[in-house]
C-alpha cells in the first residue's frame, strides 16, 4: 500500500493486478491474502490476520475500513486532551479542605466561565483547582 492510497484504492489496484493473473477458484482468497499483507500499517494487518470471520475480500476490506476508522478517532481524541495541556484538580483532600469548596467565591455575573475546572458562576483567580502537573 502506498503512503498516499486509502483502503479502497489499495483493493483496487490489488484486484487489477490479481484479473491478470490465473487463479480460478483462489482469485477471492489471493487476493485478500495479498491485501492484508501489503498493508502499511503493521498492526492493522496483525488485526485483520488474527480475526477468524475474514472469508472473503470484501470482508477484509471492510474490517480494515472500520478499524483505521476507529484508529483515526481515537487518535483525534489523544490529540484533543494533549492539547489542553494543564489537567486541573481540587486543591486540598483533607476533610478540612472540603468547605472551601462550598465557600468558593462566586462573581456578581453567572455566566462567567472558570477557564481552569470550566464551572460557571466564579473565575480562575477564585477557583480552588490548580493544574496536575505545574501546580498552579
């Protein structure tokens, strides 16, 4: 598969290079084997050689469509928290600390947004959460 080919166009050029050839009976199944292992991504294709319900071509290309689908998200999901950068908790886990919590200090406008826990009714410099790994 090439960097820049999607599943589809991949199956596609497989298939074509596989009507040239005398298969017979084999066609479906050379070329499903041909396309799991010419796939790029190592463990799509460790995925896709491991599932048992893969009998045919178009089965193959269709878990291997769901599967970077799923991998793509994911993926979109670890870039949207590593974005975010600070991780922000509740300063303070003594008994004690909990009635700050209640007492916390609430601006005169409630629509404001607290741009560390993202609670409405008080700002950042009132909030009683500081960032997981900077402390602030």
């Amino acid at each position: 598969q090439e960097t820049s080919e999607n599943m589809s166009m991949f199956m596609s050029r497989v298939k074509m290079a596989a009507s040239r050839c005398k298969f017979g009976g084999s066609y479906d199944r050379m070329v499903r084997d041909r396309f799991i292992c010419g796939l790029k991504s190592e463990k799509l294709r460790a995925h896709l050689i491991d599932n048992t319900n893969i009998n045919t071509s178009a089965d193959a290309l269709k878990k291997a469509i769901e599967r970077e689908n799923s991998e793509t998200a994911a993926h979109g999901m670890n870039v949207n928290l590593v974005k975010q950068g600070h991780k922000f908790v509740k300063k303070g886990n003594s008994s004690s600390d909990q009635g700050k919590f209640k007492s916390q200090k609430f601006s005169s406008n409630p629509d404001k947004t607290c741009s560390k826990c993202t609670l409405k009714g008080h700002t950042s410099d009132n909030c009683y959460t500081k960032c997981k790994y900077c402390f602030k």
